[in-house]
C-alpha cells in the first residue's frame, strides 16, 4: 500500500489489476501535495475505489494514455496545464474517462467553463466534504456500467442498420450523430475520427437530398444562394422529386465503419466529377464536399450510374 512519507515527486505506480469492475480507480490531480493527499483520504473514507495521484496536468494525462481510470479528479489552478487544459486533453486523447474539476471559486462561469471543456462536474473546494465523495460514487456508477457495456460491445461481431430518409436536410445531422455514437460504441474511434467521419457523411447525405433527389445544381449557389435554397424548398414539394427516398446502410465491425448512400436521382457521369485536388476546388461547394469526403474517409467511390456512395473508415494500427 501507498504511504504518504514524503511529498511525491511523480506519478504513483499502480497494480495491474487496479482496472476491475470490483476495484475501480480515481486519479487525483493537484500541484499541492497537501492538497491531493486530504482528498485521497476524504475519497478512501468514503467511496469504494482505489486512489492514485499525479502531481501535474501531464503526469496525469500521461498516466491516462497509459492505463484509463475510472474517473479523474483535477485542481483547476495548476502550472503548465490548467484543469480545464487537462479537461480537453482527456477528452481529446482519452475519450471516455469522466473528469470532476475542484476550484477555490463557486460561479456559473467556472462551472459552464467546465463542462464546456469536457468535464462531468465541479465541486468548490470549500464544499469537497460535503459534495466529492457523492460526486465521485455517482461517476463511479456510471463507470461501471460503461465498462460492462463496453466489455460486451468488444465481443460484437458486427452491427448493421438501415435508413430510408424523406428530402428533409433537417433529420441529416440527427442520423450522423447516431452513426458516431455506433462509432464511439465500437470503442476504437478517437474524438477527432469522430469529427471527420461526421463531416464526410453530413456532406454525402446532403449530396444525396439536394443533389441526388432534388436535382439542383451546386452551380446555381456559387451565383445565388438564396435562389439555391428556395429551389430546394420548391422541388421538395413538387414531383418526380419529393417521392424520392435516400437510403442509408451502415455496417460497424470492429476493423471498420462501412456506410452505402444511395438516393434515387438520375445519377450522373462520375468522370465530370471536379478534380479536388485542384485549389479551385475549394471555391466550388461540389468540389469542396468531394475534398473533405475523400480527405477524411480511407475509401469513398462512386458507382457507375453516380447515385450511390460508398464510404469506408478504418480502425487504424
């Protein structure tokens, strides 16, 4: 067991079986020796976990890559890296790992600021008896449940889901949240994959309504954009345009994401697609869509009659 001799000079070590659901670990982070130790205690008197401690935002993150624990607890005052700083480095390189952030200050910016950055809760210092340790129980609750869920997600073989969509653009960002949170699940989908696969699928899904179905042409929004998006409304309600559908298969494996959008269009000649590697592409609504599909997908082809995307994301080594 850790004894507290002497101050700690860097990160403490950790049993290798400390990741349990029967044991489960709270890191605490805070440049003041004093001050990590008191709540060590207050959190071994109180909830059932297993403590470490780091004495700085990169101890602890370094820590985190290393061996994820089942919540952290962070000072916001710290050299370096900050709280909020170690908030969003977690939640960027350690998605997952709940975060509850101690400040000597109690106001609705500090604590919007915190959970803007990532964080689940914060506690005033002056409060940590009273609020950590139910605090901490609910994270670890939750923790448990999230790691049993992810326990069985790891033995999914394969996940697959269809989606038949009307031409109304508003449900597009709705359907691309629940095909990142299937990433997420999937348990090797980092934040910033998350992002970039949402992009390229919110831009297909848009090729396919405004484009596919709708038949307008990103031509007229380079000249009049309003006229590009009163078009939109006027096919919408006008046929063969608003009896067409999009349809969205998405299979999850734990190698890879697979999504096939096909809408029911006329198609077009694929080899007219604008080169998006040429600099004017980027002015070029079509052409910057193409870029950002292709940029941020490991496989994204077209079939012969146009009307159909395939899009491929890759668990990477």
């Amino acid at each position: 067991m850790t004894t507290f001799a002497e101050p700690y000079t860097a990160l403490e070590s950790i049993e290798a079986s400390h990741f349990v659901d029967e044991r489960p670990t709270i890191l605490i982070v805070d440049n003041s020796w004093i001050s990590r130790t008191d709540v060590r205690r207050l959190i071994k008197a109180n909830c059932d976990c297993d403590v470490q401690m780091a004495e700085n935002g990169k101890l602890a993150l370094k820590y985190c890559r290393k061996s994820p624990p089942a919540g952290v607890i962070t000072d916001m005052h710290m050299p370096d890296m900050n709280g909020l700083e170690l908030v969003e480095a977690l939640k960027e390189d350690v998605p997952g790992v709940p975060v509850i952030l101690m400040t000597t200050e109690a106001s609705e910016d500090i604590a919007l600021r915190a959970w803007r950055a990532g964080a689940v809760n914060y506690v005033p210092k002056h409060h940590l008896t009273r609020d950590l340790p139910s605090t901490v129980t609910n994270v670890l609750k939750a923790a448990r449940v999230d790691r049993r869920k992810q326990r069985l997600l790891d033995s999914l073989g394969r996940r697959e889901s269809e989606f038949v969509l009307d031409n109304d653009a508003t449900f597009v960002p709705l359907l691309v949240a629940i095909f990142q949170d299937e990433l997420s699940g999937m348990g090797w989908c980092t934040s910033s994959t998350r992002i970039r696969v949402g992009v390229a699928l919110e831009e297909a899904l848009l090729n396919a309504v405004y484009h596919g179905n709708l038949e307008v042409s990103s031509e007229l929004r380079r000249y009049d954009d309003r006229a590009y998006y009163e078009q939109i409304q006027q096919r919408r309600k006008q046929s063969p345009y608003k009896d067409r559908r999009v349809r969205v298969t998405a299979t999850f494996t734990r190698d890879e994401a697979r999504f096939v959008i096909r809408d029911e269009g006329p198609g077009f000649d694929v080899s007219k697609l604008p080169d998006p590697s040429d600099p004017a592409s980027l002015d070029n609504p079509s052409g910057r869509g193409i870029l950002l599909i292709r940029a941020f997908m490991d496989e994204a082809v077209h079939n012969d009659r146009g009307n159909e995307w395939t899009l491929v994301k890759r668990r990477s080594a």
